[in-house]
C-alpha cells in the first residue's frame, strides 16, 4: 500500500488540512490505495458500518461545494471522498467507527503525496440528494483529495503536560514518570 515509505508518525507529523489543490486526477493507484486504508480500518463487532462515495466529476465536486458552506476549495481537488455510516449496521457506534476510517484514509493520503482536509461543515439533506445517498445513511465527512498546491506550516498544539494526566484526572503528567 505504500509508495513513500514513511513512517506512521511520519504522516502524522506532517499532515496538513490542506484547502488549494493542483487542478488534476488522482492516479487509480493512489486512490486505491486510500480507499483500501479505509477498508481496512477496526470497527466495533467488525461491523464495517461505513460506505464511501468517490466523486470525480467536476459539476458534483462544485455542487459538494456548495452544499458544504461555500467551501469552494474543494471543487479543485481530483476527488471527493463522502463518507456515510450506517446506523442499521451498528446503531451505537456507526459514525465514530466511520471517523476511524477516514483517518485511515488520511494518512494514507499524506504517504501517497497527496492532501485532504476533513469537511464537517455541509448540509446532510443536500449532500445525500447530490450523491444520491438513502435517507438510512448518515453523511459522517466530506474529504477532498488531491495533489497540495500549498505547504501550510504546522499549527500550534498544546504541550503533553497541558491534555495528559497521570492515573486520574487532574493529577500532573510528567514526562519522566513514564
């Protein structure tokens, strides 16, 4: 599955939501390669509760776009990955198991080259009529994919010490107490 060879934490480190996109296709392979990561997330009970639709199409990208607060950036990437869960599947745990996924989907991205940026803002009932999804399925993200035309810098995140604690809550995180 892997073209890079970087390391998990690799991908981690230098993912980037990513909002301009060179305007060309995402290769077959690559995207392949994405959607197997997602395949082959854990789900609880192995459920698989997820359902993906890629969109390639330029006039369904820009309709996505649309449907998701004007967010136009994303009509240029190579495509739109929408990403449902079904509550049928696994009534308590569908969108979470979902959201796993997708961030499967991510890092393998980041190791194919390529940039996404995970969209929560949209209109459900619009983006399921563009796709043509059932009303039993809930759209969990939209993820754009494609080739980065900008290298954002790192965001800022807080120290271990400021969202770990030891044993319980409150108790300070010492990095050589571990």
């Amino acid at each position: 599955m892997s073209s890079g060879g970087i390391s998990v934490f690799e991908a981690i480190k230098s993912r980037r939501s990513i909002r301009r996109y060179e305007p060309k296709p995402v290769p077959k392979e690559k995207l392949l390669a994405i959607l197997e990561a997602a395949r082959l997330a854990p789900s609880a009970g192995n459920r698989q509760p997820w359902r993906f639709v890629v969109v390639r199409d330029s006039e369904r990208k820009k309709l996505l776009a649309k449907a998701s607060r004007n967010q136009m950036f994303m009509a240029d990437a190579g495509v739109i990955v929408v990403a449902l869960s079904d509550p049928r599947a696994s009534p308590k745990w569908h969108a979470l198991d979902t959201m796993i996924a997708i961030e499967h989907m991510v890092l393998e991205a980041v190791e194919q080259g390529l940039g996404t940026c995970w969209i929560g803002a949209f209109d459900p009932e619009e983006v399921r009529k563009i796709i043509n999804a059932p009303s039993e399925l809930n759209v969990v993200a939209l993820l754009p994919i494609g080739f980065p035309a900008e290298s954002p810098s790192p965001r800022p995140r807080r120290a271990l010490n400021e969202i770990v604690y030891l044993e319980e809550y409150g108790k300070a995180f010492r990095e050589e107490e571990i």
